[in-house]
C-alpha cells in the first residue's frame, strides 16, 4: 500500500496540472492528461518507495 503521505503530497502537486487525472494503474496510481501518464506511484515489494527525480524545470516540495 502506497504510503499516505506520499499520494497525498502528490495528488496536491498533480491537481495544479490542467486537465490531470488520477486513476489506478496496473499496480499503485497514476496521474495522466489526456491518455499521457505523466506521474506514477507504486510501492515496491520490500515496502520501500521508488523515487525519480523531478523534470528539469519543476519543484517539488
């Protein structure tokens, strides 16, 4: 299970994107804009999270 805290930080990222949406994916949730998936969050199997860094030009708190 994708930690609270976690989808919460990014759903508050992923709702300033227009036009984003959330949905369940394959395995944990994704955020896309029309059908481009854009983020994607999942927890792998030893509990911990996989992390990528943000594009080039984008903050993340």
């Amino acid at each position: 299970m994708i930690d609270r805290a976690v989808l919460a930080t990014l759903r508050a990222i992923c709702r300033r994107v227009p036009e984003s949406k959330e949905e369940a994916a394959w395995v944990g949730r994704r955020w896309k804009i029309r059908t481009r998936t854009f983020a994607h969050v999942l927890e792998i199997n030893d509990g911990g999270l996989l992390r990528l860094p943000a594009p080039r030009g984008m903050t993340v708190p």
